[in-house]
C-alpha cells in the first residue's frame, strides 16, 4: 500500500475501534506509558507533546506530572481515538490537555516548541519513520526528552503473535505455507514475517529488534539513546472476552471482513486451543514492551 492509503487505512481503523479499545485495551497500554514516563522525569511547568497518543495513554499521564503550569498537546490522525482522550482528559479532571488531529510526519508546530516529546505505541505504524522523527527533533527544544513505546519481539508478544500466527498459516501463498512446516526454517521465517510489512500496513512488532528504532533515532542527532524493558500479564475472564476485544477493540476488526468465515473459525479455535486454560477458561499473556529514550542535544 502506498503511504497515503496507510495513513487512511490507520485513520479508519482506529475510529472504527476508539470506543471499545478505549474501554478494553488502553489501561493496559498506559502501564507501558508510565513505565516511559517515570523515566522520562517531566517537571512542572514543562510543555509536551504526545505523538500518535490515541485516547492518551501517555500524555494523561505527563499532563498529570506536569501540572497546571505546563501544557499538553496530544496529537494522531485518529479524531475518534481523539475525542476518547479528551474524555479520559475531563474524567481525570485534567484542564492542561489539549487535542490536535495532525499526521506524524507534520507537525505543525514552530521549531523548539516543546521540552518532552512522547509517542506510545505509535511510531510503528508511520510510514517514513525518519521523517517522523526529524519534525519530532525539530520541534523539540535543545536538551528536550524524547520517549517511544514499542512492542517486543513476537515470542515475548502473543496477544498479537498467536492470532497472527494462525492467520499467516492458513492465507499466505502455498509457497509461503510450506516453508513454514519446513523443519529447521518455519520458525525463523514465521518470525520474518510477523515483523514484516502486514496486507495493510505495518505490523505492531515493526521495532521488536533491539537498535531497530534507535538508528533512526541516532541519525537524527540525538543523544543518550537507549532500550529498556518492561512486562505486564494481560488477562480476560473467558475466551469470548478476549474474541470481542481483539475483533472490536483493535484493527484486527478488519479481517472480518477481508477473510473467509470458515478461516476465521478455524483462527478462533487454534487460539482458543493454544492459549485458554481449560479448567479455568480464562486467557493469560504475558506481553513485552520496549521503551526507547533519547535527548536532543543542548
């Protein structure tokens, strides 16, 4: 897909899903922001920018840290996902937050604007990284804080790993398909293809790699780069539970109607199969994330 029917394809993803991920999936995302934001150490009276910030994962909780002397300005191309934020914002009862619809790759925002800049589970799914990342250097001031969450390798990541998985052995091309029952390189080349390129779009482990996201962070001149780790349990009551919040709550939604009913069946019971507990009938993951840190230099 070209770089523009991404971006749309993204847009309508998310407001297609804000509602329910907002209920059923952003808790969990804000524990990694967090995580990136007690390492971040903002101050009050500081003034931040939330890249890509979805229902404001991260930047809620900067705007907290920050208060009523600074400012928050959270941006995305999602005006569904959006207008959750600003909701969670008013719930919270945090007036320091404002919202802008604004694509990654241009910001609109004069040079130096900004002491930290923060993007949680986000960069992923931007199609000309470096260009996102150099407007997000531009904008920040000298000696300003940036801050990426990203997800983990697969293995360390089955809410996404294990549905994908038994999505891409049943609709990728036959050649494709025997490689992966081949002894000895199925394993490898499943991994290839669960960080690669997806039908529409990029996958969530895009940045899985230790040094994948902090080489471009590198060439853009900042300094201090660096990955830490971080891992919280996900868990839903039933297998039903978890069937509505994948199939609702997140761009998954979209294979509904992109693949046959019989696949999908067949999806639903390997994952039901491979990850619910049988005497319990709950599901349990254990997922990892990243969070990439760097400085602008002074």
């Amino acid at each position: 897909m070209k770089p523009d029917e991404i971006k749309r394809h993204e847009r309508e993803a998310y407001d297609a899903v804000a509602e329910v991920y907002n209920k059923s999936l952003a808790e969990y995302s804000a524990r990694f922001a967090r995580d990136l934001i007690d390492l971040m150490f903002p101050q009050k009276g500081e003034v931040a920018l939330d890249i890509a910030g979805g229902t404001g994962a991260a930047g809620l909780k900067v705007a907290e840290r920050i208060g009523q002397d600074g400012n928050v300005t959270i941006t995305d191309i999602s005006p569904g996902m959006l207008e959750q934020a600003r909701k969670n914002a008013a719930a919270r009862d945090l007036s320091n937050v404002k919202t802008l619809v604004m694509d990654a790759e241009r910001l609109d925002f004069p040079d130096a604007t900004f002491d930290i800049v923060t993007c949680s589970m986000g960069i992923m799914f931007v199609p000309n990284v470096r260009l996102a990342i150099l407007e997000a250097c531009r904008v920040l001031k000298p000696g300003g804080r940036i801050g990426y969450t990203v997800w983990s390798v697969p293995e360390r990541f089955p809410f996404f790993a294990c549905p994908m998985t038994a999505v891409i052995k049943r609709a990728a091309p036959a050649p494709i398909r025997l490689l992966l029952r081949a002894p000895g390189i199925g394993s490898a080349v499943l991994r290839k293809l669960l960080v690669s390129n997806l039908a529409s779009g990029f996958s969530p482990a895009r940045f899985s790699a230790a040094g994948s996201l902090e080489k471009h962070l590198t060439r853009a001149g900042f300094q201090s780069v660096r990955r830490e780790l971080r891992a919280y349990p996900l868990e839903f009551r039933s297998f039903e539970e978890f069937w509505e919040t994948i199939t609702k709550g997140t761009p998954a939604r979209a294979l509904r109607t992109r693949l046959p009913a019989r696949m999908i069946a067949e999806v639903k019971e390997e994952v039901r199969a491979h990850m619910m507990n049988p005497t319990t009938g709950a599901l349990y993951f254990h997922n990892e994330a990243a969070l990439v840190l760097a400085r602008k230099p002074a």
